[in-house]
C-alpha cells in the first residue's frame, strides 16, 4: 500500500478549518493507505511556550486527533519529539540545504518579517526538519495545505541532493490535494483564512465549542445585502458557508440552493450552524472521555512512538550509513 503522512502543531485547539481542510480528509485515507500522523512538536518549538502549557498542548492535540477518528489501530499516530529518529534526521538533511534555498521561503520570511525580534536558527531551518518527518518514512503522498507546499518541492528537492550525493535513499514525495479538501474562511472577514490565532472571536469556530457557542458564531456570520443562497462570485460569506454545509452534508451547491430556495439567510446560518455542532458533538465528548482515561491515552502515546521509532530508525541508519557516520 502506498503511504501518507502529515503532521500538524500543537498550538491551541484545531479549527473546523483544520478539521474540514486537513483532518477530516486524513481520517478518510486511513482506509486506503498506510497512514502516518503525527503532532509536530518539535516545530512548534521555534516558538516559546511555557513548558507546562507545551507538554499539554502536545497530549491535547494527540487526543484530539483520536477524537477526529483517527484509530490507532489502523494508522501510526505519534508525537514527533518522542521519535528521536526526527531531530538527527533534521540534522544531517539540514547540511544538505542550501542557505539560499532557506531564505526564500515563504513562511520564513513572513513569520521573521513578523517578529525580527525573535528570529532562531530553528524558525530557518524548520524545512530541513519537516523534509525528515517525511522521508524517513519514505512517505508517498503528503496532504498538507497550500500554505506547505513549498516546503514540500524543498523535502523533494533535498531527497534528489541526498540521492545524488550519497546514492539511491529515499523515495521522492508528493502533495495530495483531496478534491473534497474544504479551504473554510473566517466566519467575520470571509476573504482571510479561518485561523487559530484571529483576534475577533466570532472568526473562527473551533473542534471543542459547544453547541451554543457555535450556533451564535455562525447566526453573526458576515454575508451580504441580497438573499439568495448561491455559490457566486462577490458572495464570499454565503460561498463560504455553503463550502462548510457541502463538506459535512455532501450536498451540491445545486442542491443547496434548491433547498434554501425561498428562506432567509438566518434560516440557512442556523441549518449550517446545526450540522457543523452535530459532526462536532461526537469529537467533543470523545475527547472529554479520552482526558480522563490518563492510562489509556498515555499508553496510546507511547506505543505510537515505539512503532514509529521502529519504522523511522531503519530508515535513519541506511542513511547514515550513506553519509559514512556508522
Ligand atoms: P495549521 O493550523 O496552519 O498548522 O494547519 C494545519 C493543517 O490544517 C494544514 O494542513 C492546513 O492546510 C490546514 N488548515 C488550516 N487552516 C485551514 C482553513 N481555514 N481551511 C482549510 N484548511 C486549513
Ligand atoms: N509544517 C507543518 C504545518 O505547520 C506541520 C508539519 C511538520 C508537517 N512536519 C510535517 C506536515 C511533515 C506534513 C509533513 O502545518
């Protein structure tokens, strides 16, 4: 079977951007490939965070990940830190980047532009490590959102250097785009992203609000000053909520349309705003069962990282044997 692979931070909770874009699709896969996933802790330390917050954000977005369907039964769920295959890989692919391949990407120069107060090596050579997440697996396809896709051509470009220079290694990885992959925007300006970190709090509906919560968010939703539900240009608050109703119903616009065909737009923000609490409410409560069952999830950590560790070294020690390390 071929082999998929993707990581995600843990920074804060998911967003139903990431459940609809990234998340939701991984758990679809998990049928057809062997899948890997994991929380990329170790990238997320480019970023200060108190160490207490760190340690529990990274168990959370483990959870949470299981409580999306996830099964580790079926796939490799694992955190990244706890593979040390990953940091050494990190390394040796980093002296095989050229500097000026790093400096023009994109989410460096805007993450330094951001905070050039705060500038570490890691933030620069955070491609050199994510590039060893996925060749160490000899990962197939990557599902990543458009936002990584140049650190991806940068993972194929260092694994064709690697080959050359040391010899026939490691598989050469590609994107997957799902067509159904919903790219979902801010609930309160629906020409930006929906993300974790908007300010405004009616932006973005996050995996673990509750009902309530999201009925409101999606009742305040911007849309516009006509009262047709049609996916059009001009419309990009109706766009965006029909793109949300079609990802969890599997409804066509079409049908969409026809169904809302004479109802107001508050009786469609609260159908969308039902739908969206109803695929969350499982998630929710799944996640509040696993918080509590410390020695369940403990141990689902810990065997994710011993099976990954046993893929992933192998890997490790062909290509050090390469590099003429051992
Ligand atoms: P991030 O939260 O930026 O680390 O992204 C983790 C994953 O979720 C990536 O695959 C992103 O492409 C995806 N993602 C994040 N925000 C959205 C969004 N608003 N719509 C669709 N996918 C998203
Ligand atoms: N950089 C990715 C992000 O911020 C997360 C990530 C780390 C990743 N390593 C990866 C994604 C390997 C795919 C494959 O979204």
């Amino acid at each position: 079977r071929r082999i998929i692979l993707s990581g995600i931070q843990p920074t804060g909770t998911f967003t139903l951007g990431n459940y609809l874009g990234a998340v939701k699709n991984w758990r679809q896969l998990q049928k057809e490939y062997d899948c890997y996933y994991f929380v990329a802790d170790l990238h997320a330390l480019t970023v200060y965070h108190e160490p207490a917050m760190r340690r529990k954000a990274s168990r959370a977005a483990f959870a949470l990940l299981l409580a999306c369907g996830l099964d580790p039964e079926e796939s490799l769920v694992f955190i990244q830190s706890h593979v040390s295959a990953h940091a050494q890989m990190g390394w040796m692919l980093s002296c095989l980047s050229p500097f000026g391949d790093l400096s023009r990407m994109t989410q460096f120069k805007d993450k330094s532009a951001k905070h050039p107060e705060d500038i570490n090596a890691g933030l620069f050579t955070y491609p050199a490590l994510m590039a060893g997440d996925i060749l160490l697996y000899q990962a197939d396809y990557v599902p990543v959102g458009a936002d990584q896709t140049q650190h991806l051509e940068f993972t194929r470009n260092v694994a064709a250097r690697f080959n050359h220079v040391y010899g026939e290694t490691f598989r050469l990885p590609e994107g997957y785009f799902p067509k159904a992959g919903a790219r979902v925007m801010s609930l309160a300006e629906p020409t930006a992203k929906m993300s974790k970190s908007d300010e405004n709090a009616k932006a973005t509906i996050f995996i673990l609000d509750d009902e309530k919560t999201i009925l409101k968010k999606f009742k305040s939703a911007v849309t516009d000053s006509d009262a047709e539900v049609a996916f059009r240009e001009g419309k990009d608050g109706i766009n965006n909520l029909m793109t949300i109703y079609s990802a969890i119903t599997g409804k066509s616009y079409d049908a969409i349309t026809a169904e809302f065909a004479g109802k107001g737009y508050g009786d469609f923000k609260t159908a969308v705003g039902t739908v969206v609490a109803d695929e969350l409410r499982p998630i929710r409560e799944r996640y509040a069962e696993l918080l509590t069952d410390k020695a369940y999830l403990d141990a689902e950590i810990a065997r994710g990282a011993e099976r990954a560790a046993h893929i992933a070294e192998k890997t490790l020690a062909k290509a050090k044997r390469k590099m003429g390390l051992c």
